[in-house]
C-alpha cells in the first residue's frame, strides 16, 4: 500500500518514524511531506536518510497581528492543497496520515482513508480543528483530549503522541551517548529556550517571557550542584550563550533521560522531559491560560511527573527546585512514576500499525471490543 506522512513539526517526525520504518519493512511505499525551513525537520530527516516534498515554505519572523497570521496561514494551507493533490494523482495513497489539513480535504475529496493527528483540545485550536477535523476519516488523539463534536471520528489512545517514539518498546536510553560529551562526570541540568511564536501561540497571546535576568538566577542557583546547560534555537544573549549545549540532533532524548532536572518554556520538550522520567519544570504563559493543555494536566495531576509555574516567578521555581532535590532518591522516583505512565500507556507505533494493516476490520473490532487497545500496553489493565 501507499502511505502519505504529513509533518509540519520536528515532534510529529518523531512521532511517526518508527511507524513509517515498521511500514517499509513491509514493503509498503512512504512519502513524506515536510515544511520547508520548519526549525531542525529537515535536518531530522536529512540525518536518517529520508526522501521527502515540501508542502510549504515556513514563515520566518512572523509578525503578532493575527490578521496576517491568517492570511499566511491561508497561504499555506493553498500550498499544502496544491502539493497533496499532485502527490495523490501521482502515488494514489491508500492512506493519508499527518497534522496537514489538506489531507483531510484530499481524503474527502478521492475517499482515501486520512487520520489527522493532534493532542491539542479542540478549544485551543479551533481553527485547525474547523478546517480540517469535518472532513478527516479519523482523528488521532489520546483519550484524555476533548476532539469536541468529532468524538465518533476519534482513533482514541491512553498518553501522549509522544509514546509513538519514547515508549520503552521504542526508546532504549543509552548511557554511552552522555559519555560523549562529558556529561557524566557529574549532575546536569537542562534549560530549554525557545521563541514561543507558533499560530496557535499567537492566536492565544502565550509568547514565551523568560528574562535573561530569570536565567541567570536559576544558573547560579543550579551551579551550586552541578552543571546547567542550555538547549535552544535561538540566539541567545552573550551571558547565556556559553551555557549553550552543542550536541548531535540525534541525541537530545538520552541526554534528556540523564539529566537531573529539565526546565524550560517548550510545551513540547515539557512533555518529552516527564515522558523520560527526569523531574520537569514548565514556566510559560500557557500555565496562566484559562484554557489547560488536558496532556499536560494529566502529567502534572495524575503521574506526578512535571510542574507547572507561572512565568516570572522565579522564587518559586527555585523553591520548587529545591523541593525536588530534597525528596530522598529523587531520580528513582521520577523513574518509577516514568514506569507507572508506560505501564498505562499505549505504544502509539505498534498500534497504528495494526490499525492500518488490518484496515478496515481493525476499525470495526476497536468499536466492538474497547479492550483491543490493550494489547498495546506494557501489561493488561
């Protein structure tokens, strides 16, 4: 069979590599459609020997006037159409996977199977769900998400998208990888930086307000145990430069599993963090949004594994720090709590792969028998 992955994101790559391997395995043909220019995807892809189309050119710089973020936002969905449609009439997919909108059109359009992914609630992206969800054959999404009126169209799922790729029958932590860069001569820290500027972001007024000033008191604070080293793409500011982490792309998830605690403003590498096991601060204006990320409240209230603190306030998130630190054996019970998650979760990867090479009967047997899911976690609940 032919498959179209549509990925606008570095995580989203990640979410559905190990799929698009098991599917080539197989022998079954997969085309990758990427976002030109989108942070590190290209270099992802570049590193594991992917062959892939632009669907868009991503824009840089863009401005805070939602107006235009629409209009580009218009622009770029006609581009996605556009490349989907001759794709199609090029490889005739028998499915279409990915967070484009323009493949829930295209599957309307030639009644090709799409499943658009997202574990985003459908309050905090209205638009995309609008546009794309009324047309999608399925809607991938984890359990806890609220996918709105579309609930009969949800291929349902217990955690994150992220168990696509961090689940322990995927992700294997090696020790080895820190060695190369000296970091495990002693404790370390991560910060993670990133310019919050994303449509949705924007749409919702959550730009990222870390203040140099912030980050340099929690470096000398950090400093007092251990080394602090700061992942980012983008410039930093003299004082905070030389904290930079230059490692190999490839390798960011093991050094995240070793380190001792992760703090940052990314959403993204938030939940990657706890995913991992590793203690996990998350200060950035979705904290203080009326409308909760329902995948991050489910780390934060049900496994215990992130905190969640609101920007600017930097005395308590060095007191919430030290807390952690004072818990006796702290790593082992972020490790444990990581244990309990997976234990619970579903391996995103190999259920997928059911999903489409038994399609359609795999559809039917999910709705007649709930606990087929199972099957697909690391014990029977």
């Amino acid at each position: 069979m032919n498959v179209l992955l549509a990925i606008n994101h570095p995580s989203q790559y990640h979410v559905l590599k190990k799929l698009a391997d098991r599917l080539i395995e197989e022998e079954h043909k997969v085309v990758f459609t990427i976002k030109k220019n989108k942070d590190i995807l290209e270099e992802l892809m570049k590193l594991d020997g992917r062959e892939y189309f632009y669907s868009v050119n991503a824009t840089k710089n863009r401005s805070n006037n939602k107006i235009l973020i629409r209009l580009d936002s218009l622009r770029s969905l006609l581009s996605q159409e556009i490349t989907t449609l001759r794709l199609y009439i090029k490889f005739h997919f028998d499915f279409m996977l990915g967070t484009d909108i323009a493949i829930a059109h295209m599957s309307y359009l030639f009644k090709a199977p799409s499943f658009v992914f997202c574990e985003d609630d459908y309050i905090l992206v209205k638009e995309f769900g609008n546009l794309a969800y009324p047309q999608a054959t399925h809607i991938v999404s984890p359990y806890v998400c609220d996918i709105g009126k579309w609930e009969d169209k949800r291929i349902g799922y217990q955690g994150s998208q992220k168990t696509g790729y961090l689940h322990p029958n995927h992700f294997v932590p090696n020790h080895e990888v820190i060695k190369k860069y000296g970091l495990e001569k002693s404790n370390y820290y991560l910060i993670r930086l990133v310019s919050m500027n994303a449509y949705h972001d924007i749409l919702h007024e959550t730009q990222n307000s870390f203040l140099p000033k912030d980050i340099i008191a929690f470096i000398k604070h950090l400093e007092r145990t251990g080394r602090v080293y700061i992942t980012a793409q983008c410039e930093l500011p003299k004082e905070l430069e030389i904290y930079r982490l230059n490692i190999d792309l490839k390798d960011i998830h093991h050094v995240l599993y070793y380190a001792d605690l992760f703090v940052g403003d990314s959403q993204s590498m938030a939940v990657e963090s706890a995913l991992l096991g590793t203690p996990t601060i998350r200060s950035n204006k979705w904290v203080i949004h009326p409308d909760k990320v329902s995948i991050l409240e489910e780390l934060e209230n049900r496994y215990k594994l992130l905190y969640s603190i609101a920007p600017g306030d930097v005395n308590r998130i060095i007191s919430k720090i030290d807390e952690i630190f004072q818990q006796p054996g702290f790593k082992t019970v972020w490790k444990e709590r990581r244990n309990k998650y997976f234990q619970e979760a579903t391996d995103l990867t190999n259920y997928l792969f059911w999903y489409l090479t038994n399609y359609p009967n795999s559809m039917s047997e999910s709705i007649k028998d709930k606990s087929i899911i199972k099957k697909f976690h690391l014990r029977q609940n």
